[in-house]
C-alpha cells in the first residue's frame, strides 16, 4: 500500500517533467518563429517539416535552429553539471563556475586571441585553447584533493583559488593586448549561442548524453549522499571516487560548452534550485536539465528580441534575468 | 559466529585514539559501548565498520573485514551516526535508498516488498510519506533503525541511538533492539552513556576510556571500581529485584 502510494507520487511527477518538455518545446519553436523576420507559424511548420525551399527555410534552418538547439543543450548541460555539483560538493551555490571553469576558459581564449596570428588559421583556436585551459584547472583541483582528499571543502576552496589565479593571469594578458585584441577577448567571454554551428551542437550533444548517462547511472548514490559520507560510505558508495569522477567529467562537459558558446552565468546555479522547488529530489538531474534548457532558450528569445536592430549577447541577459530569480529565491526562503 | 576485533589501534595524526582494543562480540548479543566523551567509541565504531583504516584486526566468520571495499562491508556492517544530514528525502525512500548494497542499478519488487514489511513491523506507516526533516526525534531514531534493518546486515553499529529521547521513546528503541537481536540474531553495538539502560539491555558491557579498554565484562561480573576508573565518578550498585542499578554519590 505505502509503496504503491509512494509510486503513484513518483508517478505523478513524471506528468511534471512532460510538461516541462511541452515549454521547452514550445519556446524553441517560438524562437525559430520570432525574430527581425517574422515567419508565421505555418511558414515554419512547412519549413521544417518540408524543407520547402524559401528564404524562411534558409533563415530558420541556417540561423534560428542552430542558435536555438546551441542554447537548449548549453543550458541543459550546464544546469545538469550545476545540478551535479550542488549535490556531490554539498553546497547550494555550486555551479559549473565554482570550480574556476569560467575564468581557466577565458584565459585560454585570451591567450589564443593574444597570439592570434600564429593560431587564427584555424577557426577553433579560440575554442580549443579555452578547453584545454579549463581542463588544465580542473586537474589542478584534481591533484590538490588527491594530494590531501576529496572532501567538499577542498574542491570549493581550490576552485576559488583556481579562479583567482586564472583571473590574474587573464589580466596580464589584458594589460599587455592591444585595443583591437582587447575587444575581441571582451567579445568573447560575453557568453552567445549564435556561435555555434551544427558540427559544434553535434559535439555538445554527442558530450551531453555520454556525462547525462554517467550522472543517472550514479544517482542512486547522489541521494545517498545526502546522508552525509559516512551514512553513504557505510552503504558501500566510494564517496571520495564518486565526487572526484563527478567533478570532473562536470567539468569536462561544462567546459565544451563554455568553448563554444562563451561564458553563460547563473543557469548552472539556478536552474536546479528552481527543479528541486518544483520537482522536490525526484528525476532532480533531469529536471534541472530541462528547467536549465527552457530558461536558456527564453533568455536568448529576449536577447534576440527585446533591443530592436540590436542582438544581446545572451550572457548579460541571463545574469539580468538570474540575479533578480536568486533574489526572489532566497527571500521565499527554502520550501 | 562471532564478531572478533583484535588488537586495534588508530591515531589521527600524532593522536593515538584506540590503543590495542580487543574484544569479541557473539550472534544474538547486544553490546554497550560506555566511556566519557572523548574515550574513543565513535572511532572504534568506525573502525569496525570500514570507514576508517586501523591498525589490527576485524574478523566476522574468519573473513577480514579490514581489507574489504564499501561495497562488500556494507553487505555485512551497518553503521549509523549520530546525526545524519538533512536530506529533504521522505521516511519511505530514505529506508528504501539503504537497500543500496542489495540492488544493482536499480530498486526492485523485492525490494518495495521488504522496505513496506519493515515499515508495518515497526508501526511507522503513518510517517512513511513525510519528509525526514518534518518528524519529531523519537520518530527520527525509528526511522534510523528501519534503515539498518532494511540494509540487512548481521553486524550493526549504533552511535547514540538515544540522544535526545525522552524516557518512554528511550526504552521502546531499546525494546525494539533488544527484540530484534533475538528475532534475526544479530550483534549490535550500541555507543551510550545511561548506564542503567546499559544494566537493563546489554549482554555486554565495554568500558573504555582514553582509547584503553578499561574493562569487558557480561553484568553479572560487573566490578564496583570499574565505573570509577572509566568515568572517574564514584557509583553504587545496588540489587534491585534482580536487577542492578547504578547510582552516583552526590
């Protein structure tokens, strides 16, 4: 009876998810639809549907649907690994950005910018060296808790130190970059989903699932450790392992993502506090991903189109959107 | 079968915690663990249960469970801390999650089975669907104690149990143990610090203080000065319709 009810409740919050998944929908269609060319929702279906051969087909296939599928992974990804942190390091304001990803990827792209002329051949220069400097951190944090353990605090304080000395290092560069090349580093940590072609979205996605199946085949042990790592070591979880291969494929996937598309704030922090208060820990990895997805796809909606003959990068937009929600969060006080 | 820890010792650092503990713990025995704070009962805890690495030996039925991972110990230790974390999760899914040495990737019938049977054995149907944060202690020390039963292990490690109880929720945890030792023949080592409740229930009694083993004895050959050289208060033990109490001269 009791496990039948429990069930039934389990069930119910499936309903949740759908309807999550209709507004993601929903949203990406509308921002194929919207934009400076208006195409009517007919228009669109036949483009679409039917590739019909017209300057909507052009438009919606070569321009909105990369940029709208681009915002839908980048925000699911990054509010799974958001959602993942908070839980492994114990700490409601982990996001992917804790652990100095954001400020190790700038520096790689402003030393690729830097010494641009040697690298600009190759159009992912930019993206390769953010990547490879976000990954050199991550191992940085990785030796530090090896070296002493793998606690919550250690992880935390090594990625703020990391941050910190990544941020420094990207400000020599600054101070020694022309003006030219100053704009384009600026240019570049201003986070945009309009970057990113198919051959990128394919390897986001290709990233998304491979960490996505990883994350639910340990989510059994993620609610253990809400325990505490005692109670979760006792029932045979190996705390320190999970934590460390969690972070870092976390990292690993956030990274990508960020060298794509830049640094985008706030959906790694916030979309999994507002999953937990509408989905409570039931399917709380899959839920953030999708509140993640749908908050992403609506911020970039507005970037597109609340300034007219202006594009926002979508960066500002979600740290407009973002702070204000953190706010309203915190003063609703915990559910 | 037995419980066999021989010769542990454990330091933190340049901190000795346990010096040299041995003792053996039978089937169908529950054991006191009494000192004053400080004397080494949770680490020894810990120690037996694999969470922290000693020096020496742990042997249940001639397998060594010092050299085991998690995964395995879980199969055979329970251990439960003193307070666990805040989890937001319900009554029911957090005894349901202890199944976790038994499942593979995922929870099956059997285990819904078992998890509900537990459950109506320890009258707790009523708070099954609340959240574990919004039970009051008494209720929250028997949700702990379904959790251990739903790991179903032979060896369970019990820190504090009674901790904030009061008198009537004190005795039926330990009624509910003591029942549950003779039912499923388990060892159960329960850290505490009434010691009458330890007369009342324990098989066992060890004495430990600044990591020694002061003393381990059944009740019967309960020595008078023990008590003072574990806690450094001087006792009476009277004989009270068989049974014994302690009382403390003021």
């Amino acid at each position: 009876m009791i496990a039948k009810t429990y069930l039934k409740q389990k069930r119910i919050k499936l309903f949740y998810l759908l309807a999550l998944v209709i507004i993601l929908f929903v949203l990406i269609f509308a921002s194929v639809m919207i934009g400076s060319y208006n195409i009517s929702v007919y228009e669109c279906l036949k483009a679409l549907v039917f590739k019909a051969n017209s300057n909507s087909e052009l438009v919606i296939w070569q321009m909105r649907l990369p940029q709208a599928l681009t915002a839908s992974l980048a925000g699911g990804g990054l509010a799974l690994c958001g959602a993942v942190l908070q839980v492994v390091l114990k700490n409601p304001l982990a996001s992917p950005f804790t652990l100095g990803i954001s400020s190790s990827s700038a520096f790689g792209a402003a030393l690729a910018i830097f010494f641009g002329s040697a690298f600009l051949k190759n159009p992912y220069a930019v993206s390769f060296s953010a990547f490879l400097s976000s990954l050199i951190a991550t191992f940085i944090i990785v030796f530090i808790s090896k070296l002493k353990n793998a606690s919550n605090e250690t992880l935390i304080l090594s990625g703020v130190a990391i941050g910190s000395l990544f941020s420094a290092l990207l400000a020599i560069l600054q101070y020694f970059s022309s003006d030219t090349q100053i704009s384009a580093i600026i240019f570049w940590m201003f986070g945009d989903c309009s970057r990113a072609s198919y051959h990128e979205i394919f390897v986001i996605f290709v990233l998304y699932i491979l960490s996505f199946l990883f994350f639910l085949k340990n989510s059994i042990d993620y609610k253990l450790l809400l325990f505490g790592d005692d109670q979760a070591k006792s029932l045979g979880v190996n705390v320190e392992n999970l934590r460390l291969t969690s972070m870092v494929i976390a990292s690993l996937l956030s990274a990508s993502i960020v060298a794509f598309v830049g640094i985008i704030g706030f959906v790694g922090l916030i979309a999994p506090q507002v999953a937990k208060r509408i989905m409570g820990l039931d399917y709380f990895l899959i839920s953030s991903s999708i509140t993640g997805s749908i908050f992403l796809v609506g911020a970039d909606l507005l970037a597109k189109n609340v300034l007219q003959n202006v594009v926002l990068p979508v960066g500002i937009v979600t740290s407009f959107i973002g702070a204000p929600a953190f706010f309203y969060l915190i003063i609703r006080g915990k559910k | 079968m037995s419980l066999e820890v021989k010769n542990m010792s454990f330091s933190y650092k340049y901190n000795k915690i346990l010096k040299d503990v041995s003792f053996v713990a039978k089937k169908g025995e529950l054991l006191a663990l009494l000192g004053p704070n400080g004397a080494g009962k949770t680490t020894l805890l810990k120690c037996i249960s694999g969470l922290l690495k000693p020096f020496g030996e742990v042997i249940f039925d001639g397998r060594l469970l010092n050299k085991m991972s998690f995964k395995e110990i879980s199969k055979i230790v329970s251990y439960f801390a003193q307070s666990s974390g805040n989890s937001g999760l319900s009554v029911f899914e957090s005894i349901l999650l202890s199944r976790k040495p038994h499942i593979k990737n995922s929870f099956s019938a059997k285990d819904y089975a078992i998890v509900q049977s537990i459950i109506k054995m320890l009258n707790i149907a009523h708070l099954s669907l609340k959240k574990l944060d919004h039970i009051s202690g008494g209720e929250a020390q028997k949700v702990r104690i379904a959790q251990l039963l739903a790991q179903e292990s032979k060896i369970l490690l019990i820190d504090e149990p009674l901790n904030n109880l009061d008198l009537k929720n004190q005795i039926e945890v330990m009624r509910l143990l003591k029942s549950l030792i003779v039912q499923k023949n388990l060892i159960v080592i329960v850290a505490m610090h009434d010691l009458n409740i330890a007369f009342n229930y324990a098989d066992k009694l060890l004495f430990l203080r600044d990591g020694y083993v002061i003393d381990f004895c059944s009740l019967e050959q309960l020595d008078n000065c023990v008590i003072d050289k574990t806690y450094g208060v001087k006792m009476d033990i009277l004989n009270q319709k068989g049974k014994k109490i302690c009382i403390p001269y003021f």
